[in-house]
C-alpha cells in the first residue's frame, strides 16, 4: 500500500522542549520513515531524484556540491567561549546570539510552511557511554535518507525511550539565509550556524549533505575532549582476530574511505572515529563515500555497497538504461554515496575496537616530495598531525577545481573546536599509553608536482605498503633517512619497487628536487609559526619543543650535502638507484605459462663501438638467464658473481643451482654493501629467469637494497613506473593461465614501445626467453624481426 502522505502524529516532536522553544510546528510530519518511504516522496515532491540500476536514489544538491568552510559559525556564548579556538587561523568564525536566532527562525519558518517534515532521531557514537541523541529536522527526503544512513538507527524500543535529543540539527537548505544587520550575522546566502549552550545547529542556503554530518563532527570535537576522549577525521580497520587496529588519519580525497574499507580485515568506520579509554569506536552509523572513479575492481567493498537504500549525490547517469556513470564529473569532482555501514560485508558491528598498533597519517603531496612511506618517530607524528599537509581534492570545497597544497591542522581543521595542540597533547598521551607506532603514507604525487611532470602513486602500490605495515614487514625493514624532513624511509617493500620508495630517484633533476623539498619545507615552517607560542599556553614548553623538532631542518640538509661530497655518491642504495635510472635504459620481464621473457634496449653511447660486443643479457646457467641494467661496470661484476655462485652451487650439490636460491644470495649480497660506509653499493637492478621444476616459470628482480621478489611482470630503468602501469594492466585483462610464449614476447615489446614511445627495429633491442625444453637462449634478430611483425599486423 502506499505511504500515509499525512505522515505520523507529531506529538513527540511538539512535546520536545526544543521544539517549544524554536516553535517548529509541522502540518505533517514523517518520524524514522523506511528508506523506501523516503524514496516514494522524495520521487513524488524533489526534482532531480531518480531510481538507479543500482538500486540507489540519485539526488542533486543544488548549486553547492561542497562544503562552505567561510560559512560555518558558532556563537560566542557565556561559559564556553574561553574553550573555543578563536582567531585568524581558527575555523570558527563568531555569531552573536542574537544572529543565531533570527538564522533559527528564518529555518523554522521555513520548515513549518513546508507541506512536509521528516525528523530523523539516532545516535551519534557507538561507544555507550559517549552516545549522544540527535535529532534532524528537515523538509528533504532525501536528507532524511542521508540522516537515516549516517546516524546509528535506534531499535524500536530505544525509538520509544528516545525522549529528549541532546543535539539538534534544522536543516533549511533550501531557504538562503536572511540579510541582516546583526552583527555576526551570515554575509551570504549560505550560513552554517553552531549554538554550543543550546546545542542546535542551524542550516541555510545549502542542501549539501555533507554539512549536516560535519555539524555533528563539530560538536563532539568540543564536548568529547573535556572526558579524554580524542576525536579524529580518520577511517579505521582491524586483523581478523580483532587485534592489529589500524587507524587512517586524512583529509577527504588522500584514501581513507578506500584504505580502511579492506575486504581481508573487519571494518570499523572511515571517516570520523573516537579514541577513548577502552579503544577506538566509530561515532557514525553508515559511509559518505567519494565515489568519482569508483570501481568493482579497485574498490570492490564500496562498489557492493551501493544497492537499494543508499543515497548517491551529483552523480551522472543515463537516462535509458539509468546506470550510473562514475568517471562522469560534468556536475562536480564530489560525487558521494551514502550508505549505512551494514552495507559494507566484513564491517564489524558494534563498530568498535582495541587501542591501534598502526596509526597512518595520509598525506596527498601535491608536489612529489615526500615519500610513498616513511616510519615516524612520536615527534614526527605529532608535528605532521598539527600540521595535517596534503593537497585539496577538486571538488571537496566549493570553489576547488584542482590540487591545492594546503595545511588542515589534526586533519580536520575546518571542524576544530579547540586550539590543535590541544588535540596534539591527548594524542601524545595515547600513543604513549598505546605503544603504536605512526607512519606518513603519500598517496599523491611522485617523480614531480602535480601539473609539472608528476604521476599519482597507484592505489596498487598504496595497498601493498598498507599490507606492508599490517604484516610488520616495514617495521622491521631497514631504512634510509630523507633530507629535510628526517623521514624513514624502508628501503624495500613488497610489491613496490624499490626505486619509488626514494621520491628523489624518481625526478629527473636532482636540483628541482632539491629547490621543491626546501620550498615545501619553508611552507611547513611557515605555516607552524601560528603555534610557535603554544596556543597561548594550551600546552607547556617541554611538549611544545618536542613537537617542532619532529619538523623538517634545513641545516640537517646542509649537512647531509657536505657529508654527501666527502664520502663521494654511491655510499647509500638511491644513489645505486639514482645510476640505473640515469643509464637511460628501460628493461621489462614478462613471465608466460611455460615460459619467461626479458626484453631491454640495446644503446650504444659511442658510434665507433661495435653494438655486437654490447650486452646486458647473459647466460648464466644452461636454464637461467640475466638482464643487469646500470652501470656496465657493476654488470660486469653481477654477472660473475652469479656465474661463481651457480658453478660452487653445482659443484658442491651436484645440480644446477634453483633460480630463488640464486636471487637470495645475491640479495644478500647487496645488503651487506648498504651497512658498510667503505662499501659500495652496485649501481645494478637484474633481473633472473628460469624454468624450475617445482616452481614452473620463474622471474626474479634483484636491487641494490638487497630486495628480491618473483613476479608476474615487471620493470627495470628509465620508464620503470610507467612500465609497470601499463604492465598492470596487460597482465590483469590476460589469460587466466597465463601469457603463452609468442603473446608473453609479444607483451614485452609492446611494454617497451609504449612506454617509450618508439617503434624499435630488431636490431635495437636484446630478447632473452626460457623455455622447458630449451634452456636460456637470445633470441636472434630474425626471430626478434618475427615478433615485430606480428605486432604490426595486430595494428
């Protein structure tokens, strides 16, 4: 049967002393209404509200598809205004009571001549003993949706006893804010009003969704830290047994709805968490999720989250078919869905959890400096979280329609009650108390900035140093420090190649590195100097000290430059690094079903040298083949340590050597070069092919670092992170079982020449392939000749 249009009896709305005090009064009301109520009258009475093939209803926002930070205020008011950041940098733009009021009743006159209202009560914490009540008032279905997602739905029973809210919202987005003359009063159409003595809040002149959660955020920023209870803009995950809590601390856009929502580890929340007493809980009952460029394979938790219920705001879809398109960003970059967090499959409710092991700070680094990974001291991470860099996302604010670099002090310095070093100290203490260790996860830009040459970290390799950390690989890794900022930096990572983990390997000038790394690091300085007093003495000297000297140091640079020329380059791995990407060559490995390929450039430097006495291709066992690219002398001495330790291995075993075997000792080798100053790291990444009898096809990549791993495809060089993009890709689309020998040459070459983007002849490149039934070979330039054409006949 269809909904009751009169809505529901009104009484425990008019009986409310807020709602004697505002004078709302409804003509009718809906109370908790079922999503699919709210879908019938959003359809029936709000333009712009369509049924998608997901099952989700599309809705618009209107003008404002992103939050209005310069419209947020909050009432100076008799006993809470001492605890309240003020000033220039603070967020919180003052009202005066009076200006409240007349915003409080342009809304409630508004909502009381609509045809309809819709409250929505929840709760706000899934902690108990910091549950708060709260209360939506609203004329939008469609924010009654959102409401009904986000908040944590009471039972009937709890609905029952509900009684008086601790905290309500009015929201009137559709009403423009009233022109005044009272002091405080909004300056635009838009105003976002917080009464902290009354604890209401007030919008106007926006139906951006996003705003009323954000309401909420604010409120518990200021009551929650007066009972030690630390409120974070984070998302959160745990191990399968409960332990092994992981927090991710970020702005919207650096990867905290996508690296918190793992399918292998129980979900927790992944945007506004509590660090209280017992541990971590989630204050929000569902997920406001960007959901630009979503997708089933990179994102697959939020993909299958989005069905009947959830709430999908300024997306583009087509009309016929109504499938939504989620790269289509003619509306806004800040395409949300909404969903209640049941939605998510391995979300584990109550959403709560122990103190974390891990607290990872994300950082989208506009200008390509800072490392995929670095492992922080306390210090560092105090410093980082006040200070909260990353760069803007288009779309998430009005007026944001590319990377910005910004500072966001704790990360959520739009929504900051208190002076952040007040935040700083309860964190300070819980790390402590928690023994967790932090991390500064760039999720941005590497090899250069943003718009200036620069490529974004793959959300692929972001997931392999999350992995990284959960297993304890990092922790336990060695690591080089940056200049500057002082960072850890692991020198290996699963999944990752070696040569991203250093952000200046990855420049092509080692100079505009050098000038972009000091430039961010003036702006951090900076920006720091607001706190430099303390925050007026919010916290005392001793931790004040501490923090500051977890930020970067120029001078450090300095002296690092001086030890650099003394000791020559080459005494650290990313200078052996640094001589296999200058060499100017690009290598790609390719493991097929029952074979393995490798392909390099053949260059010569000289025209009076013979190309024929030119290789880096070499045979080291009758079934194991070599690709050294970097400096020809180091190849040289590669090589003939991995022939000795294959013909020592057979003479002493009396079989050929295993391939693995092979790549560790080499490995191992490496690593002993990178703990001795007097020892020189060689300036060789190789590359090892086999066909093993247990194992089947084998390719292995060994680095100066000592890092060695198998691999299905991978890089070497010049090109070694485009190469790897595009090889991503080839292999994901392959063959289930595999590449067969003609299409794993044939995906070799092309990698090569898409990369590079050349069209090569046989005899400017080198081909080695293993088979099982003959061993290692080159191929020659007729059989290269061969494969070349069959690539231009495809085209």
């Amino acid at each position: 049967m269809p909904s009751n249009k009169k809505g529901q009896d009104a009484n425990f709305l008019l009986e409310s002393s807020f709602s004697r005090d505002s004078g709302i009064c409804p003509k009718a009301c809906y109370r908790n209404a079922a999503p699919a109520v709210l879908y019938e009258q959003a359809l029936m009475h709000e333009p712009g509200a369509h049924v998608v093939s997901s099952g989700g209803l599309a809705v618009s926002s209107g003008p404002q598809t992103g939050r209005c930070p310069q419209a947020k205020h909050v009432v100076r008011e008799e006993g809470f205004e001492g605890q309240v950041w003020w000033g220039v940098a603070s967020p919180n733009h003052a009202m005066e009571d009076s200006a409240f009021l007349a915003n409080r009743q342009a809304a409630v006159s508004f909502l009381n001549a609509a045809g309809r209202l819709f409250v929505v009560d929840g709760f706000a914490c899934w902690e108990p003993a910091c549950r708060m009540k709260v209360r939506l008032i609203t004329s939008l279905a469609q924010h009654a949706l959102f409401a009904t997602n986000m908040l944590i739905r009471p039972t009937p029973q709890q609905l029952a006893e509900f009684g008086e809210p601790d905290f309500v919202v009015y929201n009137a987005g559709a009403c423009p804010a009233p022109e005044s003359d009272v002091a405080g009063a909004a300056a635009s159409a838009t105003s976002i009003d917080l009464s902290l003595s009354r604890r209401e809040m007030v919008i106007l002149g926006t139906r951006y969704a996003g705003e009323m959660k954000k309401g909420v955020f604010m409120l518990l920023h200021y009551f929650l830290p007066q009972r030690s209870v630390l409120f974070l803009h984070s998302g959160c995950n745990v191990g399968q047994g409960g332990g092994d809590v992981t927090l991710f601390l970020g702005l919207s856009g650096t990867g905290k709805t996508t690296l918190s929502t793992d399918p292998s580890r129980p979900f927790i929340g992944d945007d506004e968490l509590c660090w209280g007493p017992s541990g971590v809980f989630n204050i929000e009952g569902g997920c406001y999720a960007k959901a630009l460029g979503l997708s089933g394979a990179s994102q697959p938790a939020i993909h299958n989250a989005i069905r009947f219920g959830t709430l999908l705001e300024n997306v583009c879809f087509d009309p016929e078919s109504r499938e939504v398109d989620w790269d289509d960003a003619s509306i806004t970059e800040n395409t949300r869905a909404c969903y209640p967090i049941s939605h998510i499959a391995n979300a584990r409710i109550p959403c709560a959890a122990g103190h974390p092991s891990n607290i990872i700070l994300l950082s989208c680094d506009a200008f390509g400096v800072l490392p995929p990974v670095s492992r922080l001291s306390q210090a560092q991470a105090l410093y980082h979280f006040v200070s909260g860099y990353t760069a803007k996302v288009a779309g998430t604010e009005t007026g944001v329609v590319e990377p910005r670099a910004t500072f966001s002090p704790c990360y959520a310095g739009a929504f900051l009650m208190w002076h952040p070093l007040a935040y700083a100290a309860l964190l300070a203490g819980k790390m402590q108390a928690a023994g967790c260790q932090a991390w500064l996860v760039n999720t941005g830009w590497c090899g250069g900035s943003a718009g200036g040459g620069g490529s974004r970290i793959s959300l692929a390799h972001t997931r392999a140093i999350v992995a990284a950390i959960h297993s304890g690989e990092l922790a336990a890794a060695a690591c080089v420090e940056t200049p500057v900022f002082r960072l850890q930096v692991p020198v290996a990572c699963s999944g990752v190649p070696s040569q991203l983990l250093l952000p200046e390997l990855q420049w092509h000038s080692s100079s505009e590195f050098g000038a972009t790394l000091s430039h961010l690091a003036v702006m951090f300085a900076a920006n720091f100097q607001q706190y430099a007093d303390g925050g007026g003495g919010v916290v005392g000297q001793e931790l004040l000290t501490h923090i500051i000297r977890g930020g970067p140091q120029q001078q450090r640079r300095q002296q690092q430059q001086q030890q650099q020329q003394q000791q020559g380059p080459g005494v650290t791995p990313k200078y052996a690094f640094k001589a296999v990407r200058q060499s100017g060559v690009t290598s790609i490995g390719v493991r097929g079903s029952d074979c393995v390929v490798f392909i390099t450039q053949k260059k010569v430097q000289d025209k009076l040298i013979d190309p024929s006495s030119v290789s880096r291709c070499y045979r080291i066992t009758k079934h194991i083949g070599m690709l050294a690219t970097g400096l020809p002398a180091d190849v040289r001495s590669i090589v003939q340590q991995a022939r000795h330790q294959a013909a020592e291995f057979r003479h002493t075993y009396g079989y050929e050597v295993p391939v693995d075997y092979l790549a560790k000792v080499l490995a191992d080798k490496a690593q002993v070069y990178t703990q001795h100053a007097y020892m020189r790291p060689l300036g060789v990444i190789s590359m090892l092919i086999s066909i093993d009898e247990e194992r089947g096809p084998c390719l292995f990549k060994v680095d100066p670092a000592g890092y060695y791993v198998g691999y299905k495809a991978t890089a070497v060089g010049a090109k070694e992170t485009e190469a790897v993009n595009w090889l991503e890709k080839k292999v994901k689309a392959g063959p289930e079982g595999g590449f067969s020998y003609q299409e794993a040459c044939v995906t070799a070459i092309m990698a090569l020449q898409n990369v590079l983007s050349e069209e090569f002849k046989a005899s400017e490149m080198e081909v080695g392939v293993v088979t099982a039934d003959g061993g290692f070979r080159v191929l020659p330039v007729e059989e290269v000749d061969a494969l070349l054409t069959v690539i231009s006949e495809r085209d």
